[in-house]
C-alpha cells in the first residue's frame, strides 16, 4: 500500500510540473516612458520621410549665379548688358599765334581733352580761338567753326567768316599759316579741307589763294 501512494505521489508531482511547463508567460504592460518613446520614434521616422521627397530632374541641375558661366560655357545674361565706357584722352601740342605786332607766328603749348579722334581736332581748333597770354593774339578767335571732322588722313573744317573776323592780306595769311602749322604737327594729317559755309572758295578772304586741298608743302 505504501508503494501505491508513492507512486500516486509521484505522479501528481509529475502532471503539475507538466502544467507549469505548457504555461507562457504574461508580457508586462507598457510602462509610461515606453509609450512615449515609441511615438518619438514614429515621429520620427515620419519626418524623415516627408523630408525624403523623390528627386526629379530639376532638383539635379545647378543654377549659375549672375555674371557666372554655365556647364556649356556659355556666359549669363548679365555679362552681356555690361556697356562700353570710354575715356577721357589728354594731348600736349603747339599752337600757333600772331605776336601783338602781327609780324610773325608764336608757338605755344597747350593741352587738349578729347573722347576720340574727330573730338581730338575740334579741340585743336579750340585751342586755335583763344589764348591767355597778352602778348599773342588768336587769330581764329572770331571765326564761327561749325564742324570738323577727320577721315582718311584729311581734317575738313567748315567755318563761317562774320565781318569782324576779316583780316588784311598779312592777317589773312597768318590765318592759314597757323592752321597749317598747328595741325600738320600730327603725322596722321595728311591735307586740310577749309570749307566756307560748306563752299570750296578760291580765296579765304579775297586776298590769298585757298587749295582744295591744302597740303604739307
């Protein structure tokens, strides 16, 4: 009988301890900061993302800032606008004058401002009209210069004679003489065209003869 219950003993041991084994253990609840963890996370992975948009075509190509070359080579727009500037020159020459006595030509210097080469021999006719020094008398001051221009080799000026700016045989011919004089300092100047009122005359003022054109002697 003792064997029995022995053996009875042992197999109620052995069924619970098969019981115990077939259970699975409960997983414990979430606690509070697992839960706000996991959001974070999923926050997270959220925004990522969003901020991961597929790349399209445009997103591949780098813009050229202003004034910069792109990929061909090719410059920007805004190179193109840029415009041409252009400087001021400044020339010493000799400019001829009559003495007070009108007995003979001067030479002076004097400096000229010019943009180009038309401008640089309206100047030198300017510089011709006036004079600061007592002593000299400009003999192209009273003569109405109306336009110069240079072409070829050849200066051509166009003048108006009002009354005042007559002159006699002598005065004439200084006339002409300190024009040449003045202007065939420049190697360019090959010949001078004087026009009155865009006229070839035979004669400045009556008294001495004009070419057309005057040249270097």
């Amino acid at each position: 009988m003792n064997k029995t219950w022995t053996t009875a003993i042992v197999m109620i041991i052995s069924l619970t301890m098969l019981a115990g084994c077939g259970k699975k253990p409960e997983a414990s609840a979430p606690t509070e900061n697992d839960t706000v963890q996991g959001s974070q996370v999923s926050q997270d992975l959220t925004n990522q993302g969003a901020s991961q948009k597929p790349m399209s075509k445009d997103d591949n190509t780098v813009s050229a800032a202003p004034g910069t070359n792109t990929g061909d080579g090719k410059a920007s727009a805004s190179n193109t606008d840029k415009k041409e500037s252009t400087a001021q020159k400044t020339e010493h020459i000799k400019v001829y004058y009559a003495d007070d006595q009108l007995l003979e030509l001067k030479e002076a210097e004097r400096t000229i401002s010019f943009k180009d080469e038309a401008g640089k021999y309206e100047a030198v006719l300017q510089a011709l009209q006036k004079t600061e020094d007592p002593k000299l008398i400009a003999l192209w001051a009273k003569i109405d210069i109306k336009s110069v221009k240079f072409k070829n080799g050849e200066v051509t000026i166009d003048i108006t004679l009002p009354d005042e700016a007559r002159q006699g045989t002598d005065g004439e011919l200084f006339i002409l003489d300190s024009l040449k004089k003045t202007l065939f300092q420049f190697d360019e100047v090959k010949s001078i065209e004087l026009l009155v009122d865009g006229q070839k005359l035979d004669s400045l003022m009556g008294q001495a003869d004009l070419d057309h054109p005057i040249t270097r002697n």
